[in-house]
C-alpha cells in the first residue's frame, strides 16, 4: 500500500515527541515524580580553621567553669582574728638587754598605784606593794627569831624621786650619766618604781648599809640562805648581765604572778640548773 507524502506520523522516544525534543519541555508532560523532587542543597565543609578555633573557645568556656565551680565549694581558711588573750596583770614594756626600752644597762619599769602601797616601816615612812610588804614582814620576823637584824634602807620610788636622786647625785660628784648610771637607774629605769624592790641593811652592823662589804654581814648570808622561801631576790648579783655595779643591799619580791612578770617579762631568760 503506497504512503501518502502529506500525512507524518509522530515518532515517540521514552514518552517524548520528536518534535518536543527540540524545543523547552512543557511542565504538564514532565512526569510528576520528576516535577516534585526538591533540588538538593549542596553540603558546605567547615574550614579546619574554624573548626579548631571553635575547639580551642570551648575548652577555654570549660576551663573557667570549672575553675569557678572549684572555686564555690573548695573550703576556704578562716584568718583567726580574735585577739589573744590579755593577762590581768598591768601591762609592762618589754624588758630585754636588746629593747629600745633599755637606757644605760636599765630596764624600764611602770610606776606602782599608790593605792597598792602600804608602809612597812612606821619610823621611816618606806612603803612597798601589799603582798611584797607582808612577805617581807614575815622575812623579818623569821630573820630576827636566828638573831639577825634586816632593816629596810629604801622602798618605792616615784619617777620624780629617782629624777632628783639621779641628776642631783650625779652632779654633785661630777659623774656623767653613764658613770653615774653604774651605781644608781636613770629616772623610769629604777626596780623601786614598781614597789616590789627593797634595800635592806643590817641593824648591827649600819656602816655597811649600801656598800659591797655588806656582803659579810649576818643579815646578807641570812638573805643569801633563806630570802627566796619568801618571794625574794638579789637584783644585781655580781657580773650581771645589765652590768650595773653589784649591789649585796638591792633585793627585789618575785613572789606573785605580777611581780614575775614585772621582772621576767621578755627577758629571754632560761632556768637555772639546780646543783645536785
């Protein structure tokens, strides 16, 4: 059978006509599951770069978390701010050969109230601390009962006494104060400021009273043997490291807890061995 030339017939290729093949396709003969497929995002790859730094920021952030964290339960001391516990005793500057309190070999001493002195020889007016002045009335009861006669020379002294003692003195026998300072305390430094030093002499034996020879006397090797039952003390025995003069006369009380702290005080003392 012969084809007319005039009549075409539509070649189909995969759903398509041939005369779609060359121009834009239509929307409607794009097969549906084609048309509704999203187009896929392209995946973008970080940077090393970013990467580490957003590492290094984070563990830095961790750091100081953690630190702080540390820092609110880690038990913190306390600093001790209570203040020490104070001695009913009057306070008393430091008494040390290497305290600027110290004047010519001298410690400096606190003045006694005078509502704690008492007299303990009518006749002559000397006065001492309550407690030194009873004991050393017991001293001399007990010394008098071997026959030996104690007698107080010289009890406290105010500041202002010492101050006339020790420049009127001084003067007169033309010494300077370090001369001067050898046998008597410049006013402040003196152990009968504090009504708890005495010097005592020998009633049978008066021209020893405030000389070295005093040492002889019944009165002294009484002293030497028996003063310390009492609460007594010499004061500058010989070579002593204030290096004031030896004086056998000068006894001090250190019979109670403010006598002891008087004269100990800071002193950096050691104990005395006892012989055996």
């Amino acid at each position: 059978m012969a084809i007319p030339q005039n009549r075409s017939f539509p070649l189909k290729k995969a759903g398509f006509s041939k005369k779609l093949q060359n121009s834009s396709p239509d929307p409607d003969d794009i097969p549906v599951a084609i048309r509704d497929t999203p187009v896929a995002t392209p995946k973008v790859w970080l940077q090393p770069q970013i990467l580490l730094i957003g590492g290094v920021a984070g563990f830095l952030l961790l750091a100081l978390i953690s630190g702080f964290l540390f820092f609110l339960t880690t038990p913190r001391k306390t600093v001790n701010s209570e203040p020490s516990p104070i001695s009913s005793a009057p306070a008393t500057p430091p008494a040390s050969n290497n305290s600027n309190n110290t004047l010519l070999g001298h410690l400096a001493y606190p003045q006694a109230p005078e509502s704690e002195l008492v007299t303990i020889s009518g006749n002559r007016g000397i006065r001492m601390r309550k407690t030194a002045a009873q004991k050393f009335q017991e001293m001399v009861a007990t010394a008098r009962s071997a026959n030996v006669i104690l007698v107080p020379i010289s009890g406290f002294r105010s500041v202002k006494d010492q101050e006339q003692l020790f420049f009127g003195v001084s003067a007169q026998r033309n010494q300077t104060p370090a001369q001067r300072a050898a046998l008597s305390a410049p006013p402040g430094h003196s152990e009968h400021h504090t009504g708890y030093a005495v010097d005592i002499g020998d009633g049978a034996a008066p021209a020893t009273n405030l000389q070295t020879n005093f040492e002889n006397t019944k009165a002294y090797q009484w002293l030497q043997a028996n003063a310390a039952r009492f609460g007594f003390e010499i004061s500058f025995p010989k070579n002593n490291v204030q290096g004031v003069s030896y004086e056998p006369w000068h006894w001090r009380f250190v019979g109670d807890r403010d006598s002891l702290e008087t004269f100990y005080r800071a002193r950096n003392l050691k104990p005395t061995p006892i012989a055996k």
